[in-house]
C-alpha cells in the first residue's frame, strides 16, 4: 500500500480500492465499479460540482459574465484533478503490469503463459472462427506490449493448428 493512502472502509487494507488521504481513489483496478463511482460522485458533491460531472449542467452562454466562464474552466479543472488523481495511479499500474514490471520472474512466466496459449488455443466446430482468430491476434498484441515478437510464419502456424479437425477447414 501506499503511503498516505487507505482502504476506501473503515481504513483497512482491501484490494481493489484504495483513496489518499483528501479521499481521491488511487491504484483502482476496474473492480468494484459501483463503489468507485459513488465515491467519486461523493468527492464531487463536497465541492457541488455533481452536475457539472454526469453532463447534467450547462456551459455558461457565451453572453455570460467572465466570471462565469472562469467559475465553470475552474470547475472543470477541480473535477478533471479528482478524475486524474485517480488514473494516473492505474495507468501506472497498466503500464508495470504489461510493459515493464519489475519482478523480472512474474514478467518471463507472464510471456509463456502468453506463448503457451498462443500454442494451445483450439476452435471447436460450433465456434465462430472469427471471434476465435480475434482471441488468437488478441492473445499476440498482449505479447507485442511485452515486447515479444510472434513471427508472421508463427502466427499462422498457430492459427492454422487452431482450427477444428472438420473437412469445412481442411
């Protein structure tokens, strides 16, 4: 955990849901997407910037007052520093987990695990062959992040091996 943060209950540690010390969520891992949301909206309230938020207010006319217009940049940038305080967080987190995580052992079984599905993965006959081949690309970009290159000839011998044993794909 991080220092200066806390579980979003009672001050313990839970997984999915830390918030610092103002209450900002950090280090969010898409879980929990309700809780994440309330909260927010909670921090959005403090300030009565909840309308502004879900889309419900208005921009001031352009005939409106400078002080109005400053009153809503201001306002969007309060609730742009709440949103971002807690993203930067998670792309941190998005970046070690597929780019470069310091645990070099968790990274290297990561890529096989990767290869090895990649290897393995089979159509049945009912499948759709299409979304099937989409796993298979999918499976290959992911490897691409950890900056492992599947060669094109791997590629198709993987998809080709993939397909069901049926006279439609022979």
């Amino acid at each position: 955990m991080m220092s200066g943060t806390t579980s979003a209950t009672s001050g313990k540690p839970k997984s999915g849901l830390e918030v610092n010390t103002k209450g900002v969520p950090v280090i969010w891992n898409g879980e929990r997407w309700g809780f994440y949301k309330a909260l927010m909206m909670s921090l959005f309230e403090e300030d009565s910037l909840e309308d502004i938020a879900a889309g419900k207010a208005k921009p001031p006319d352009p005939s409106a007052s400078n002080a109005d217009k400053n009153d809503w940049k201001q306002n969007q940038a309060t609730i742009k520093r709440l949103i971002l305080g807690s993203v930067s967080e998670m792309w941190r987190t998005l970046e070690e987990l597929f780019e470069a995580p310091k645990n070099q052992t968790l990274f290297v079984h990561q890529q096989r695990q990767l290869i090895h599905q990649l290897r393995n993965t089979r159509a049945r006959r009912e499948d759709d062959i299409n979304l099937h081949l989409g796993k298979l690309y999918y499976i290959r970009d992911r490897l691409a992040t950890m900056k492992y290159t599947v060669h094109d000839l791997d590629m198709v011998d993987a998809m080709l091996k993939s397909l069901p044993r049926h006279v439609k794909y022979q």
